[in-house]
C-alpha cells in the first residue's frame, strides 16, 4: 500500500516506521512544513491516509481527505464534538473512515475487559469505581480519549454511576477520571473498584507507543479497498 502519514511528529515517524517494516511505501508526509502537499495530486495514487496530529486540527483533516476520497484512519482525540458531521461527509460521499480513541491491541483487548468487568459489577454497590490514566506532558487533551472511552463503557454497563467527571467527583454518582501528565509516560490506564474490604484492579501500562503505531497500520490495511465507517473492533474480528 501507498499510505500518507497526516501529522509527522513523533508518532508519525514511530507509524512509518512500522509501515515500511510491514512492506509499505509513504510517499506523503504531512507537518507544517509540507501543508503545501496537502492537495489531491499528492492524494491521488494513496491508498490511505493515518492521521495523527491534535484535537484541533484533526476534524479539518479528515475531512479533506474524504472530500478527497482518500480512505482515513484517524488517531487524534480530543475533537469528538464534530465526530457526526465526519460520519455524514462519509455516508454522503460513500468514503472510508476509522476512528479509534486507542489503536493498541492490547488496549482493545482491555475495552472487552473492561465492559465485562463493569456487567459483572453491576449491583456490587460496597464497591466505589474510579479511573486512573498518566501520559506524557506532550499530550494536549485530558482525560484521554481512552479513558473516556472507559468511562463511557462503564456507565454503558453499570448502573452505579450516571456520569464521568475529570478530577474530584462532588457527586456519589460521578465517576471521577484521574489524569496526570509524566514524562516520559507512554500511558497507563486503570479501571479500580475500590471498597473497604478489598480493590479490583485491571490496568493496561504501554511500554513505549510501538503498540498504537502497529495498531493504526493494521487499520488502513483493514480498510483498504472498503467503504463505510469502522472501529478497531472490526479490525481485530471481535464483532459486536
């Protein structure tokens, strides 16, 4: 495949090189330096588009590249407010989108942990669950988009809590996310049931962001030569 990497900073150059070991060419490296390049000439021969760049950018490009026809894979979180007009511009365009808060495997192994343990849970009322995640200081959105997506699997699945809350919870019924920002902190992310008498503990601790990387490759190889919107879930063949 010809993949264009859509942000180059140190994630992107960490995808391309997981690209080029996997036998992929990436002709198109899009920073500041090079928005010149952003444009459907460039475009025309890829085969699809990673990006990763921030939550204030991210929604202008993915939606140039499907008015490019350019089949994307979106990393970048922190901009889910205008995630509908994304999904329109694709069902209107018959284009080709993923988006996932976290590509990692493991960390979508740990989602079907997550969801799992919240159902089992339910009605567990001695127990209090909160969340706890630590990245880099680079990282510009907090919580995570992973740890939002914890949270809102857990209020998807247990009722104890009604809804999420980024730091000290005023209410019993909020479920407090807990960030901090460390160097050099690939991410760690925590779900902790807590109660008087013992804690519940699962956690997924990335050694170094080869994971995600890996993960957004296997993405546009998924969704190379198909139609429609996906999430991470069909690319590993968890189903529904």
């Amino acid at each position: 495949m010809n993949i264009a990497l859509v942000g180059y900073g140190k994630m992107g150059k960490i995808i391309e090189e997981v690209a080029l070991s996997r036998g992929h060419q990436v002709n198109v490296k899009i920073d500041i330096d090079t928005l010149a390049d952003f444009n459907p000439d460039k475009f025309a021969q890829v085969d699809a588009a990673i990006e990763f760049t921030g939550p204030h950018t991210a929604f202008q490009n993915v939606m140039k590249c499907l008015s490019m026809n350019t089949p994307i894979v979106c990393g970048s979180t922190g901009w889910l407010e205008h995630i509908k007009q994304v999904e329109d511009k694709c069902k209107e365009l018959n284009g080709s989108f993923i988006y996932a808060s976290n590509f990692s495997v493991g960390v979508n192994i740990f989602f079907e942990l997550n969801k799992k343990l919240a159902q089992l849970m339910m009605g567990q009322l001695q127990y209090d669950v909160r969340i706890k995640e630590i990245h880099h200081t680079e990282k510009k959105d907090a919580p995570s988009g992973t740890a939002i997506s914890l949270a809102e699997q857990i209020l998807e699945n247990n009722n104890s809590k009604k809804k999420w809350i980024n730091g000290n919870p005023s209410q019993t019924d909020e479920l407090q996310i807990e960030s901090e920002r460390i160097d050099p902190y690939p991410g760690l992310h925590e779900v902790i049931y807590d109660s008087a008498i013992d804690e519940i503990r699962i956690a997924h601790n990335a050694h170094n962001r080869n994971g995600f990387a890996l993960g957004a490759v296997l993405a546009a190889e998924y969704i190379y030569g198909k139609k429609g919107m996906f999430t991470m879930k069909d690319v590993l063949g968890f189903g529904n």
